[in-house]
DNA sequence: CCTGCTACCTGATGGC
DNA sequence: TGCCATCAGGTAGCAG
C-alpha cells in the first residue's frame, strides 16, 4: 500500500478493529515477514502486548504497545485483512504470512512479493528508516519554506527529490509525478534550482494532490474483511502517472515517459517546462 | 554529508 | 503453448 494517502487511509480504518484490545496470539507463517528478527522473538515481543495506538510515519504504519512497537512497512504490495473469527485466519486455504489474534477477531499482515516487513521495536524511532523521515508531507509543518529548505540542500532532479523519504516523507512515484504535473514543473530540474514561485507552486500542488488522494482512499474505505480489497478509483484522478502516450489533460500533449534513478517518471513535456509559465 | 546503484521478492503482461 | 524480457505505488545498505 504504497505512498502516505493509502497508509494514512488504512491507519484510519483500522483503528476501530484494534486500538485498545490485547494481542492474545502471535502466529509467524512466513519468517520472511519479520526478518530479520526471527519467529520467536518477534512472539515473545508481541504476544500479550495491548495496542495503545495506530499512527502513521511517512509510509510506516505503527502500532503503540504497551511494551514497544509493531512497525509495518508494506513497501508495494503489503497488505492487511480482517477476520472475525481467528479460525478463519488460520484455515490452511488461507495465505498469511502474520496473524495477530484479539478478542473481537484476527489481524492478518500478507504480502506476495515479500518486500514488505511487520517487526517489533523498542520505539518506534528503532526501525531502519524512521528515525530519518523528513517532514511529513502531511504535517501543518510541510510548509513552501520548508520546502524551500530542503529543495535547496540538493542538486538532485527534482522529482527524486521528492521520492526521497529522508527529505519529505509521504510521497512517492505516483504522486510525486501527479504534484509536478499539477506544479507545471520539469520532473528533471535540479531541485535547488526551483524559483521562489515554483516552491510555492510545488507545494500547493502536493498538498492538493495528497488530500484529494486521500479522499479517494477513504471513499470507500479499505475493506479489510474482501480477502482481494485494493485501492480503486485512483486512476479516475491520476493526470499524468501511467499515462504515456496520453494526451495530456491541460494541452493536448502526449505524456512522456523517462527513466529517473531506475524508475519511471511521467510528464508533459510541453507544460512541464522551466519557460513555460 | 550527498548521491547513485543494487539487492530484495513475486506476479502480470507482451513479444516471439 | 512456452519462454524470455520487462515492468510494478519502496527502501536498506553500500560504494564512491
């Protein structure tokens, strides 16, 4: 569940099934989940612990325990699911790689590609990569300055810029091509190099871009209970992301797809220019 | 410190 | 049909 929108929509979601209820069992079905922390000291953590709380850092989901934290990162295809009765969970037919047992019913971590990880820690700030988050792109304090601030420090593209979680957190392939699309900026310029105007462009854009994307993501919420719920609707607002040979919704434009830092960027190579406002 | 690159996994899709 | 290449919403860890 990749970028903060979809994080931040399943936090809010899953919130009611858990938040305050004890962690009865722990059952490890794929090591790989918790790696590198292994089975038993991922139980021994996490059994018996109560949830305190579900938040969201950047693209983490954390779970406040009493005792710790449960920190998942879904990186592209993690997923979770919901079953009233633990039974169900742990029916063999059933393809989970974690299940978190309560009293009201089972939690159920799964993911295909096995990118993704659900690991305890002390404190939240323990887990690789938190620590470092730059500003939530979410947060009252990702302002133009801020963002100003951090375009400065880097002579980076512009687009990897924003895809980098240590300088903005929350954004990532998609929606830092849907922000630059919107800002009208060149997915390639240097980052320090962006006007004062642009910034301010720039910002307004990812803010928008973000809270529209979480509007889609709660309407309709996850379904944690349809064992194949997914994100939909997304695309009805994606302009530019996925789009190669499309044209282009403000100017006719075919959108262009390059190569940046081994990913995929899509632009209009006709409104996403330094000159071309 | 900054930057770029690869490994980590699995499945879907399209060309031949 | 089978096989191969390419692509996928991400990050950790390493080298320069």
């Amino acid at each position: 569940m990749p970028e903060a929108p979809e994080v931040e929509a399943v936090v809010r979601t899953l919130r009611p099934y858990i938040q305050g209820e004890k962690i009865s069992r722990v059952h490890v079905r794929h090591v790989i989940a918790v790696g590198p922390q292994t089975p038993g000291g991922f139980r021994r953590s996490v059994e018996g612990a109560r949830i305190l709380g579900v938040s969201r850092h950047g693209k983490y989901l954390v779970m406040r325990l009493n005792q710790g934290c449960l920190v998942i990162h879904f990186k592209l295809s993690g997923t979770l699911l919901w079953f009233d009765r633990a039974a169900d969970a742990l029916a063999p037919r059933i393809h989970l790689d974690v299940v978190l047992e309560t009293r009201r019913g089972a939690l159920g971590y799964f993911d295909r590609r096995h990118l993704g990880r659900i690991r305890w820690f002390p404190r939240a700030d323990d887990a690789p990569g938190i620590s470092r988050l730059g500003i939530d792109a979410y947060s009252p304090g990702f302002t133009p300055d801020s963002l100003a601030s951090v375009c400065r420090q880097s002579r980076r593209a512009i687009k990897i810029m924003l895809m980098d979680q240590t300088k903005i957190a929350g954004l990532g392939n998609i929606y830092a091509n849907e922000s630059l699309w919107n800002a009208r900026i060149d997915p390639r310029r240097r980052s320090y190099r962006l006007t004062p105007l642009q910034i301010r462009r720039l910002h307004k854009a990812v803010v928008s871009v973000l809270r529209r994307a979480l509007e889609c993501c709660l309407h309709p919420a996850p379904d944690f209970r349809d064992p194949h719920w997914w994100f939909a609707g997304l695309e009805g607002m994606l302009r530019a992301y996925g789009r190669e040979g499309m044209p282009c919704a403000r100017c006719g434009t075919n959108i262009r797809r390059i190569e940046q830092g081994q990913r995929s960027t899509f632009f209009c190579p006709r409104c996403q220019r330094p000159d071309s406002h």
